[in-house]
C-alpha cells in the first residue's frame, strides 16, 4: 500500500500539470483567435466562421449564409434586413434557401434593385434578433426587417438569465462539458467504423419527437378555452420576455421608419397529421383523467399569441397557405425526423412571403399594389 500512494500521487499531480497547461494553452489561442466555442452568447458561439464551406457555398466575410452586400446601400436600391434563426441561415444549399429565392422573385418585378441581407444564426432568439439589429443590422441602412418568427422554441423556451458575453471560468471544463453533452448522444463506435446503422436514424428521430414533446402545452387548451401556457407562470414569463424583445424592436425601427415584418413559420407538428395524432393520444392518456378536459388546438400561437403579443406589427403568417400547399403535396416540406424546410418547403415559403409582401404595399416601383 505504501509503495502504491507514491504512484497513485504522481499520476494525479501529472494530471493536474495537464490540466493546467491545457487551461493556459487554451487562453493562450483564445486570445490570439477568440474561440465562439467558450462564450455562452449565442450571436458568437453560433455564428458561422467567416468563409467557411457549407453544403458547398462559402459564407460571406461576416459569418452569414449569403453573398457579400456592401456596408453603404447602392444608389436607389431597396434593402432587406432578414433576420432569423436556423431557419434563416437554412438547412439546404444557398441558393434553394427560401431568402435567396424570394431575393430573386422581388427583383423579377421591380424596377429597383431590391437586396435582402440574410443575418441568420443558427440557434438564436428574439433577444438576440434584436442584439443582432442594434449591432450590425442597422449599419446597412435597411429600409425592411424581416424577421422570421419559428412558432417552435421562438415563442417558448427557457431563457438564460443574463443573455450579454460571459467568460468562462475555465476553458477545458467547458470544452469538456459541452463535448461530454454532445458525445453522450452520440453511439461513437457505428461512427468511428465508417457505419451509419439504422439505430442511428432511429436515435435521431426519437430526439426530434422529445423535442417536440418538450413544449406541446402551448398547443392544448383548458376546459375554460385559454391555453394551457397562460397560466404556467414560468412559461408566460417566457413568452414574455421573448416578445418584449421583438415590441422593442418594432418600437426601435419604427422611430427610425424603417419597416418591420414578421414571418410566422410553423412548426412541423403544426401540419403533420402523424405527428398531431400522437399528441392527441399523448394528452388523452396523461392528462385527460377524470373530470378534466384538455383540447389540442394547433393554430394557439398564430391566433392568440399573435393577437395578444404583436397585432400591430404586419405579419405573414405562413401557416394557412403552407398547409393548403402541404395538403396537395405528395412530399413533405420538411426534412424527415428534423424540423427544418427541404427544398420544397423553402421553395413554398418563398413563393407565399413574396405574394404576401405584394399585398401589403410597403416594397417600391411597380412592386406595390
């Protein structure tokens, strides 16, 4: 035993030295190229490198999933601020994005040039919409914001408490945490073999539906009509702060009469018959016990958080359109098993915000009706 100690005291001091060396080599090239993998603000750690190639497009010199637009606005051209989350920056090649698309129609019927900026983030919300406005956005001179609004977690998600840059306390614990987060969903060695198994699909499809599961009360209504949601405090306070953000917002570009639009994009539940059934059954058999009666109404935050939240802001809400054109589909607008529009969806979602943009006579030259 007394041999041992000497040992077992040398490999944990060793350790340590690792561990520290680590820490400061990690500080050391944080500090000579700031790594966006150790802030917990969400406009650094998941923006896009600058450059970088994605699905064979590279992003543009700030991070952001487009061409390169420059800073000073042309002469008599029209610019589109467009704002959004995952959504936004796209799930397809560049070109197939619902953005890039309706660029392509407005400028197939207007006499001006008509530009539409995409500043979309992966992961972000209405807070950091409107961090994302105030810092860069309005250096381009817009004269529309197009917020793309997901009636997912854009509406209902747990918020951090402070949503400014944090420092780490230390760097290789969080590198280590959030690897150990990633890693635990992960089954590595089908991966490390080169094999893609059927239990990996299977995996991720059975994230995607506790996803879903995670916020099915903004869906469902008590006996007395008012959505479950309502009256969850926590949950309110959320919705809350999420939406003060986008009236800041509103308030901000309107005392600089710059346009603001939001485009209400519905979550897959929403449309999907499969998907609505089996939260119908979900609610019968957990929560419809006894004298209590829960209803499962899917268009809660088009209609009541719309008209409780924003009903002065103009709106697209894609919801109605998109589930007629769903409808008549023989495939579906989303991918499988992730939320997120394929080529079909974003092409749909184009077409449906340029007709609607149409109609509420704010774009100019012959684009106004």
């Amino acid at each position: 035993m007394n041999k041992l100690l000497p040992k077992v005291a040398l490999v944990f001091a060793s350790l340590v030295v690792a561990a520290v060396m680590g820490e400061l080599l990690l500080r050391v090239y944080n500090s000579i190229r700031p790594v966006s993998y150790f802030t917990s603000d969400k406009l650094l750690r998941y923006r896009g490198k600058p450059h970088e190639n994605v699905m064979g497009y590279p992003l543009n010199s700030r991070g952001f999933r487009d061409r390169e637009h420059p800073m000073v606005k042309p002469k008599d051209s029209y610019r589109i601020l467009a704002v959004g989350d995952s959504f936004a920056f796209g799930s397809v090649p560049y070109p197939e994005n619902y953005l890039t698309l309706l660029e392509e129609h407005l400028n197939s019927n207007s006499s001006r040039e008509i530009e539409v900026v995409n500043m979309g983030i992966v992961a972000i919300e209405p807070p950091e919409y409107l961090r994302l406005v105030l810092s860069e956005g309005l250096s381009y001179d817009p004269d529309m914001v197009l917020l793309s609004l997901f009636t997912g977690n854009d509406f209902y998600h747990m918020l951090e408490k402070n949503m400014s840059p944090k420092k780490p306390k230390s760097f290789l614990y969080t590198y280590l945490y959030n690897t150990f987060k990633v890693l635990r969903h992960v089954d590595i060695f089908p991966l490390l073999r080169g094999q893609v198994t059927e239990d990996v699909a299977m995996d991720k499809c059975e994230q995607y539906r506790d996803r879903i599961m995670y916020n099915i009360n903004k869906y469902i209504r008590l006996d007395n009509g008012t959505p479950k949601v309502m009256v969850d405090a926590q949950n309110f306070k959320d919705i809350n702060l999420n939406m003060a953000s986008l009236y800041q917002l509103y308030s901000l570009l309107k005392g600089r009469g710059i346009e603001l639009v939001i485009v209400l994009i519905p979550e897959e539940v929403q449309l999907d018959d499969f998907i609505q059934n089996y939260i119908r059954q979900f609610v019968d058999m957990q929560l419809n016990k006894g004298s209590s009666k829960h209803t499962v109404d899917f268009t809660i935050p088009n209609k009541d958080f719309r008209e409780m939240f924003f009903r002065n802001i103009k709106t697209i809400d894609l919801y109605d359109e998109f589930l007629a054109r769903q409808n008549e589909s023989p495939v579906s607008f989303y991918i499988e098993c992730d939320g997120h529009w394929n080529k079909e969806g974003n092409r749909e979602a184009a077409e449906i915000i340029y007709s609607e943009l149409q109609k509420l006579s704010i774009l100019p030259g012959s684009m106004a009706q």
